[in-house]
C-alpha cells in the first residue's frame, strides 16, 4: 500500500483532538468571566478572522510550494501551544496574542488538509469518496465534543473554566502522533510551472467563473449563519434562564446530532433541494430564537444540520475547478473569503443586537442570511450546477 493513501486515515483520527473537544462549552463564559462584552468578543474573533485573511493565501501557497502534509505537521504544535498559552491568560492583548498564534496555526491546515485528502483520493482513483470521507472526518469532530463534556465538566467543577482550554492544548498534543504520520500526496509530472502560480492568478481564475463565484457566495452566508449561531447561543440561553452548568449538555446533544448526521447522510443526490432546505433553516432558527419560547429551544438543532451537512457537497463541487498544484492556494482563497465574511459579519451583528436587543437582531440576522442564500441559488439552479453528476 502506498503511504499517501492513509492520509484520509490519520486525517480522521486527528479530527477529534483538533476540535475544542472539551471548552467550546465554555468559550462564551470563559470571556464573560474576564469581563469581555459581547462586542469585545466579536472583535476578538474579528482579529483572529483578519489576521486569517492575510495569511490564508501565504500559508496555501507555502503548502503548495513546499508540502502540504509539512504544513499540517507545524500546525498541531502550533495550535497546542497557543490553546495551552490562552488558558493561562487573563489580559486582552494576551488573548488577541493568543488568536494571532492560532490564526497561523490554522492557516497552515484550513483547507490544506482539503486539498492534501482530496489528491491523496485523487491519485488512487478514489476521488468519488471525497464527500462521504471530509463527512467521516468531521463527524469524528463533532463526536468528540460530546465525548468531552464528562472532561468539561469535572474541570469546570473542580479546577476552573480556563482549565478547560489547557486541556484541548494538551489533546491537541496527543494529536500529534497521527499528524506526523501524514505524507505528500504524489504530484502530477510536468506541472512545476503551475506551483509558481500567484496569489493574483489564483483569485482572477476562480473569480472568472460564475458558477464558482454564486458557490463561494452560498458557503460564505450558510458558513457565516452558523458562526454567529454559535457565538450568540450563549446569551441566547441566558435570555431563557438555563445555568450555565446545562451549556456543556446542550452542546454533548448538539454534537452527537451533527456526528450523526455527518455519518449517516453522504449527500450524492437531491443537492439542490438540500441546499434550498439549508438556506430556509438559516433564517428560520434565527426567527424562533427571537421569540424566546423555552418550548422552541430545539430549533438550534437547524443550524447544526446547516453545519454538518452544507459544506462538502459544495467544497467538491468547487474543488472540480481548480488544478491539483494551485488546489491549496486556491482552497484558502476561499476560506479568506469566509473569514473576511466572519470578520465583517460578527461586529456588525454586536452592534446591531447592543443598539436594538437580541430579539431584533435575530430577526435581522436571520432575514439577511436566508435572503443571501436565496439569491446565490437561484443563481446556481440557472447555472443546473446542482443538478450536474446528480
């Protein structure tokens, strides 16, 4: 067996130490104990969605030039150190330190590790298996924040909330032992010229096509809606009066629901209908958010159908447009363009929802996240793009 065809193997074994397993529970609280506000945390976030933009494009194009798989294997200590870093951090400027370490880190593998599994496919002729294994991989992620919660709890408990972000430095250092398994996946001959493609290129040749362009679109706002989900579901909460100890249950449910969901539907047919149902559930969570029902809590499971489901039918069907040695520059071309989205969206929702209420920005929200959506599939049903391969 050739040794790049285990990359999809280590990739999903490294899957659960990579997610924050045990504080993403406790990331809202974390920040509400240190005296954040809302917008502080939104612009916290908003430094780490910046300083991702200016160095996705780099970082996808060292990959290339010089090993995706090398790429991945600086990242994991990277990330463990500065998780470990920010547990023990209690200042502002030393948790914007620790995002800027982590936005390196997770340039160095944020659509990297898509383009190093999508060749290693690729080149055994397995490349149909692309969505049904990025599910796998994410469904080990999802599972593993539930698996977390005993963990969370005991610490919280008993050590502190910030014990919690040590810890996941500390599973991100166990995850280690699969990443440096990784290897390069084979390059295709006489094909050296298109490594030196530039930064430029790579975004005229995907901002040409318009069929990618509606895609990128549909991702950004579907990306977007569940990343501001996740963020506001803590003061949604406290809006309902559920205690903070319930958090760290909630989030075991909702990821034991997107695990499944990830390993149970590898969507091959009926895209564009699901795509249409996603953008219809993006708005809706938000309206039921805002009326404040106890009895309609459950409509948060929405946004974690958007999130485990959305991304890789779309990420394949744009992976079919680029060349395998520009494939990582490319891929964080447009993971630049989510977190240029996540960078401007987040602050303007903290403001929006410190002006007016939380009730009225999740009716705004939602509005403006289906509305977008709506108007990128339209676009996308004239183009059949979801119709094209089944």
């Amino acid at each position: 067996m050739k040794r790049y065809q285990n990359n999809s193997k280590w990739l999903t074994w490294f899957a659960p130490f990579q997610e924050l397993s045990i504080s993403a529970a406790y990331l809202m609280p974390f920040f509400l104990q240190n005296g954040l506000s809302l917008l502080q945390v939104f612009a916290l976030q908003s430094i780490f969605s910046l300083a991702s933009l200016l160095w996705e494009i780099p970082s996808g194009y060292i990959a290339d030039r010089f090993g995706r798989a090398l790429c991945i294997k600086i990242s994991a200590p990277l990330a463990a150190g500065s998780m470990i870093a920010y547990g023990f951090s209690h200042l502002y400027w030393q948790f914007i330190i620790c995002e800027l370490g982590l936005a390196i880190a997770n340039g160095l593998i944020s659509a990297i590790d898509t383009a190093l599994l999508f060749d290693s496919l690729k080149a055994d002729g397995n490349q149909a298996q692309f969505v049904k294994l990025s599910q796998r991989i994410n469904a080990f992620g999802f599972a593993a924040v539930a698996f977390g919660v005993p963990i969370a709890y005991v610490l919280v408990k008993y050590v502190s909330i910030s014990s919690t972000l040590v810890a996941d430095g500390i599973l991100i250092c166990v995850g280690c032992f699969f990443v440096f398994r990784l290897v390069e996946s084979p390059k295709i001959s006489g094909s050296q010229e298109k490594i030196r493609l530039s930064a430029w290129y790579a975004v005229k040749k995907l901002g040409s096509n318009t069929e990618v362009r509606w895609l990128i679109l549909l991702s950004a706002v579907l990306s977007t809606s569940t990343y501001l989900g996740f963020w506001l579901s803590v003061p949604y909460y406290n809006s309902m009066k559920i205690p903070v100890v319930l958090f760290s249950s909630i989030l075991a449910i909702r990821s034991l629901w997107k695990a499944w969901l990830s390993h149970r539907f590898h969507q091959q047919k009926h895209l564009e209908r699901n795509m249409f149902g996603y953008a219809l559930l993006a708005g809706l969570v938000y309206l039921s958010m805002a009326t404040r029902q106890l009895w309609l809590i459950w409509v948060v499971l929405g946004h974690d159908v958007i999130q485990a489901l959305y991304c890789q039918p779309i990420t394949d069907k744009l992976n079919t447009h680029m060349p395998q040695d520009c494939r990582a520059t490319m891929n964080s071309v447009i993971n630049l363009i989510m977190r240029l989205s996540y960078s401007i969206a987040g602050p303007l929702v903290g403001l929006l929802i410190g002006n007016v209420g939380l009730q009225v920005g999740f009716v705004v929200t939602g509005m403006v996240c289906s509305g977008l959506a709506f108007v990128a599939l339209s676009r996308l049903h004239r183009l059949k793009t979801f119709v094209k391969g089944g």
